[in-house]
C-alpha cells in the first residue's frame, strides 16, 4: 500500500510538473518565431529601402563624383547644386505639373468608371456578364506596347495626338481592366441584404449607391484611383509616342532629355536628383493610403 501511494504521488507530482514544461517549449516556440518574423521584416526593409537610399545618396552628389572612380575621400561630398540647377530649369517645372494634371486626371476618370463598370458586373446578373467579364480580364494579358501602332492610328483619327487629354484616355483605358477587376470583387464581398434593406427603405439606386455602398467600397476604389496614378506618373512609351510638343512632354520624357555636352552625354546628377522628385508624390501617395491598398487588394482575392 505505501509503495503504491508513493508511486501515486510520484505520478501526480509528474503530472503537474508537465504543464510548466510544455509552457516553456511553447514560449521557446513563441521567441523563435518571432524572431523569425523580425528577422524577414528588416531584410525585406533593407531590400526596398536600400535602392531609395542609395538613389537620394547619388541625387546629392555632383556629376564628376558620380562617374568617377568610388573614393572615401569625394563619395560623402554632398551638394544641393543638383535641385537648384533641376529647380532653374522651366521645361522641367512644367513636365511635372503635365505629370500632375495627367495622372490626377487618369486616377480621378479610372475611378470613376471602373466603379461603375464593378458595380454593374458585381450588383447585376445578365445575359453573357460572365463572358464580358473574362473578356476584361483577357485584355490584362496583352500589353499596350504590342498594340501601340493603333492606339496611335485611333488617337490620330480623333485628333487626340499632341493632347493630354488624348494621354489621359489612354492611360484610363490601359488602366480599366485591373480596375473593374477589383471594383467588381469589392462589391461581391458587399453582404446582398444591405442592400435590399435600403431599398425597403424606399432608398432608390443612386442614394443606395452612394449612402450605403460607397463607404464599403472605398478601399478598392483607393486601390484602384492609386494604381492607376503610379502607372501614368511613370509610364514613358506612350507619352514618348503620343506627344510630340516639348510643352506637353510628361516628367519621364523630360527626364530622358537631361542631357548636355557633346555627344548626348548625360548628366548623372541632374537625372538622379530629377528621378528623386519623381518619387515624391509617389511615395506620399502610397505611404497616405496604405491601408486602402492592402484592403483593396485583399478584397480582389475573393472570389465572387
């Protein structure tokens, strides 16, 4: 009897010891992974943070330092000479107010009617949406470049040519059908009653629409109006083929003309300070509506 209760005791005392180390080995767990996580958090910030850095260094640098051979003695020799020479010049001030007024435009028009279009296939069911739909979605696949040839003969027919408007009907329409794609998903996530409880409410279409839906949808309208800005802010093909007159040239094609001395040699420094003040707007853009975009595009991944 003793040594069975001995051995009971011995048994209990085991099994209350066994909670603490199972709780150690899950701690240990816990530390490991996290410091795993950490450990891919900053080698991903080094990894995109590195090429901006580096590209902000060389912005300050003049142009002799930068094709030079690399010396401690001239490699932190910084310098604002850059931005007051990129500043003087007014064909540049100009290109970056075209930029502004194209790519505004493009994300404002994308907006606009790809959330129209994603409420249409989303909200609606008729004859062949699916086949439309996939034919939207088909055209993501063909680049604009391997039909650049006639967009420009169907600009050149409606005068559009030489125009930042033709530019911004372009850029829209290269634009639409990643657009459409997450506006469409976004109204698919969007519970059917609500709206059907509007409508009980006597609500009609447009104030179901705009009260109602528009706030649910509003990430992947960000995500949409903030792609199609970044594309047209820095595309450069279609506005070197589609413009000709140096007072509509867009930053990108300004940024190409950088260029002085004999033989077409570039200025390193004015091109690198200019591509910083291109990444400007861009990086205040995304950094304003981030959490936009991550749900955004969360919300194209479902399927509707």
């Amino acid at each position: 009897m003793a040594t069975t209760t001995a051995t009971t005791g011995r048994g209990a005392d085991e099994v209350r010891d066994a909670p603490p180390r199972a709780s150690a080995a899950g701690h240990a767990e816990s530390r490991t992974k996290v410091a795993l996580y950490v450990s891919a958090g900053v080698l991903a910030v080094v990894v995109f943070l590195a090429p901006l850095l580096w590209a902000l260094l060389r912005a300050f640098q003049p142009d002799a330092v930068i094709t030079s051979a690399p010396s401690w003695s001239s490699f932190f020799d910084l310098k604002t000479s850059n931005f007051t020479r990129l500043g003087g010049g007014q064909g540049l001030l100009r290109a970056t107010a075209n930029s502004l007024v194209v790519s505004l435009s493009t994300a404002a028009l994308t907006a606009v009617v790809a959330t129209a279009a994603g409420y249409g296939f989303g909200r609606f069911r008729f004859r062949f949406s699916g086949v439309a739909f996939g034919a939207v979605l088909l055209t993501m696949m063909v680049p604009f470049q391997a039909i650049l040839t006639p967009l420009f003969l169907q600009l050149n027919a409606m005068r559009l040519t030489d125009s930042l408007l033709g530019l911004v009907l372009f850029y829209t329409t290269v634009n639409l059908p990643f657009g459409i794609f997450v506006m469409r998903n976004s109204f698919a996530t969007v519970p059917a009653d609500l709206e059907d409880a509007a409508f009980v409410d006597g609500a009609g279409t447009s104030r179901t629409f705009f009260s109602v839906l528009r706030p649910l949808v509003a990430p992947g309208i960000a995500t949409t109006a903030l792609y199609a800005f970044l594309v047209s802010w820095t595309e450069f093909l279609g506005a070197l083929t589609f413009l000709t007159r140096q007072e509509l040239y867009t930053l990108p094609v300004a940024l190409l003309n950088l260029q002085q001395g004999a033989y077409g040699q570039v200025d390193y420094g004015l091109l690198a300070a200019g591509a910083v003040v291109a990444m400007i707007p861009c990086v205040v853009l995304y950094v304003a509506l981030q959490r936009f975009y991550v749900a955004g595009l969360a919300s194209g991944a479902v399927k509707g």
